[in-house]
C-alpha cells in the first residue's frame, strides 16, 4: 500500500475513534502516505498529525458544491485503499467514485454494495467501537491496536502550563443529548464531595451558562469554568495529567481514551454495551445499578426523558 485514506465525517468522538486506525495502518505501512477526510470544524484534533500526509476538509454546509470538489480531490491522489468509517450516503459516495484499488466500509453504508469488501456494524453486542473500525482494515492489518490516540504540540501544553501549578480534577458536564447528560444537581454534588480539590470545569463556549449555573451553586471556591477558552487539543493536554477527568457518555469521554488519561465516565440513558466506554487504563464506568424499564432510550440519547422522571441520570451514585 503506497496510498491511503481514512473517511470519518461524523462527529468529533468518532474522529477521534476513528485515530487508532491511523495508528494501525502507519504501524503496518510506515513508508506510506496516510490521509484523513473529516468534516470542517473537527479538522484541529489533527492539527500536525505525526502520522498523517494531510487532512482534507470537507464542508458540509456547503453541500453539493463542496462535495464535488472532495471527490475531485480524492480522485487526484489515486489511493491504494479507502477505508470509509462514516456509514451515510456522501461518505459512501466519496469512496465509490475515489478510484481507488480497493474500497472497504460498513455494511450499513447505502453503497457499500459498491465496495470491494464491507462489513457488519452492530451495536449493542458489548464490542467497542474501535473494534468494529479495526475489523475494517483486518485484511491489512495483522494485530491491531484497540487506543485512539491524539497528539498534542508544544503550544497546546504551553496553553495550559500554568493552569497545571497544583493537582487538579477535570469535569465536563454537558453534553449535545439532555438525556446523555449527568444531571447539573449531580454534578454540583460531585463536585461538593470534592471541596479540596481544585477543578476545572471543560466544555464549548455554549456550556458556559451551564457550568457557570453548577459553580454558583456548589459550595466550591477553587473552581473555574474553562468553556469555550480551550481548544479540543489544548483540552486534551489539560486531560492528560488530571487526577481524574468526569465526563459524560460523550466526546471528552473519547479524549480521555486518546490520551490514556484517568477517567470516570457517567453513562445515563445509554448502555456501556453501546461499545463506546473509556479505553484509558484507569477507567471507570458509572450508572445505575438496576435494569429500568425505559433504559435505554436510544442510541444517541434524547432532547429530553420522555418518561420525565429521567432515573437513570438522577440515581446515579456519585459519591465513591
């Protein structure tokens, strides 16, 4: 394999993901070139990439027009191989028409039946989501890696040096979905448990109000909301050497995992069998600990419980 290209456009817990399949194929053909294709706004979690040739960007918003000139692009390079993570139309579309020797992706892609080998994506078996990648490139690759992996410069650790002056804990309370979410009462009780501990509090500019909402009301005074200040590998530096992380069912749970850093996830109205828990080597794994009748609820969790009692976030123990 002279040529290869990684397609994962989704969201950026499936970019990151989707990097031990970066690791796994450099460490099978380091002589070659490696490329990514992801969707514009996640392309800075691989801001010089070690192990990659080049990351191309991909506007979806711009729909047709920017899909065009992707195809036109990946066309250019005559890749060997093109492994497509993404299981929708476009990316599936990219891969048939990219030209290349051989084309592998999921099976619930729409043209996989266009592909030289497709595979199964099932969820909910208790295989996780690096796995189900990795059985993309098992042709290829003969022992493959199961830890996504990130790679943070020297100006990112820069960024959050002097934030690193005491031991410190790390919480990112939101998340996209409600229901995916840790109730913000239960993160003010975490957070109560822990008044001798300096915690920064992580997320996007829009989780301020959030987190800001959670410090007023804790009893804590050495807490502060980092929100929108970092960005994606600047938090994953600041991840890295935290006494433990607390995160949601979501994509800071997956930064922990790509820099082996200490974790403790809270999954609410999804299932650890999902295949989408912490691969750090001290990780842990919070829920309830009986079967709810309403649990889970789906995949990707809800705007809101449609059962309005939302028990699987509410009686989570959170205090060992």
């Amino acid at each position: 394999m002279q040529k290869i290209l990684i397609i994962q456009t989704a969201f950026i817990g499936d970019v990151i993901l989707a990097t031990a399949l970066i690791e796994n194929l450099h460490k099978q053909f380091p002589n070659a070139q490696l490329d990514f294709l992801l969707r514009k706004g996640n392309e800075t979690l691989l801001d010089e990439h070690p192990k990659l040739n080049k990351v191309i960007v991909w506007n979806k918003k711009e729909k047709y027009k920017s899909l065009l000139k992707i195809i036109k692009e990946v066309r250019k390079e005559k890749y060997d191989l093109v492994v497509c993570v993404q299981r929708f139309l476009n990316a599936g579309l990219v891969t048939v028409l990219s030209g290349a020797k051989y084309t592998v992706g999921f099976h619930s892609n729409p043209l996989s039946f266009l592909f030289s080998k497709k595979i199964k994506h099932i969820i909910g078996i208790g295989k996780h989501e690096v796995d189900r990648n990795n059985e993309l490139i098992e042709q290829w690759v003969e022992v493959a890696e199961r830890k996504p992996k990130l790679y943070p410069l020297e100006k990112h650790y820069a960024k959050v040096k002097s934030l690193q002056q005491e031991p410190y804990l790390v919480m990112a309370p939101s998340s996209v979905w409600f229901t995916k979410q840790l109730p913000k009462e239960k993160w003010i009780e975490l957070i109560n448990y822990h008044l001798n501990e300096k915690i920064f509090l992580i997320g996007a500019p829009s989780d301020n109000n959030l987190c800001i909402e959670i410090i007023e009301k804790s009893q804590h005074k050495n807490i502060e909301s980092l929100c929108g200040k970092l960005s994606l590998l600047e938090s994953a530096a600041l991840i890295e050497n935290a006494k433990m992380n607390y995160v949601n069912d979501s994509a800071p749970l997956h930064l922990c995992s790509a820099m082996n850093a200490n974790v403790t996830a809270f999954f609410c109205s999804t299932l650890p069998s999902f295949g989408f828990t912490p691969l750090s080597d001290n990780s842990i794994v919070k829920q309830i600990d009986y079967n709810l009748y309403c649990r889970p609820c789906g995949l990707h969790g809800k705007k809101f419980c449609k059962e309005k009692h939302f028990k699987c976030g509410y009686e989570i123990d959170v205090k060992d």
